[in-house]
C-alpha cells in the first residue's frame, strides 16, 4: 500500500527515526549537488537526464552516499518523474550543513 506524503511545513522534518526531505529537483546540472532552500524544499541539481526516472535514481544514490545510508534506506514518496519530490531517508549517519543548521535551529526554537 503506497504511504501518502507528509505535511511537513518545512523542507525536512523528522518522522521518528526517518528524515522526511521535500526536495526541489535539478535534473541536468553540471554537477551533483545539494543545493539551498527555495520555499518548502531543498533544491538537488544531478547530472542525470530527466528521463524514465532517470535523474530521480541518480538523485537517490546521491543522496545515499551524502547521508551515508544505503540505496534502499532511502524511499520516494511522491514525485519519481517530477522535479518536486519527497523522500524519506532511514536512520541517516550524516546530515548534510544545510539540514542540520536547519534542524538544530528549529530545536533551539521548538
């Protein structure tokens, strides 16, 4: 049964354990990278080709390397074939600059 997405009224939140990311996708860039905030998501620029899911599968074994988890840990909520996406990342080991400047902020003003 497909899990709908969460209402997050940030770019990411936790899920207990899981990191839920709202992500704005940039298929074709010149370079992998995580990019800033724009709104509600975090822009993501990949090398990848929109195409067939493609750039959405790059993205992903990007992504799993940054959070030091494995392909399967991470999960695509909504949004394969479109640039806006949610992803929920299992237990990350790392958190990249951008999220965890993000998430110690939003702890020091919970």
């Amino acid at each position: 049964m497909a899990r709908k997405g969460l209402a997050i009224d940030s770019f990411c939140a936790w899920d207990g354990e899981t990191l839920v990311l709202n992500i704005l996708g940039q298929p074709g860039a010149k370079q992998d990278a995580i990019g800033k905030v724009k709104g509600d998501q975090l822009k993501v620029s990949v090398t990848a080709a929109p195409v067939a899911g493609r750039a959405t599968d790059h993205m992903v074994r990007f992504l799993a390397e940054e959070f030091g988890v494995a392909v399967n840990d991470i999960q695509v909520v909504f949004g394969r074939f479109n640039v806006n996406k949610q992803l929920r990342i299992k237990s990350p080991r790392n958190l990249p600059s951008v999220i965890r400047n993000h998430l110690s902020h939003e702890v020091q003003t919970g």
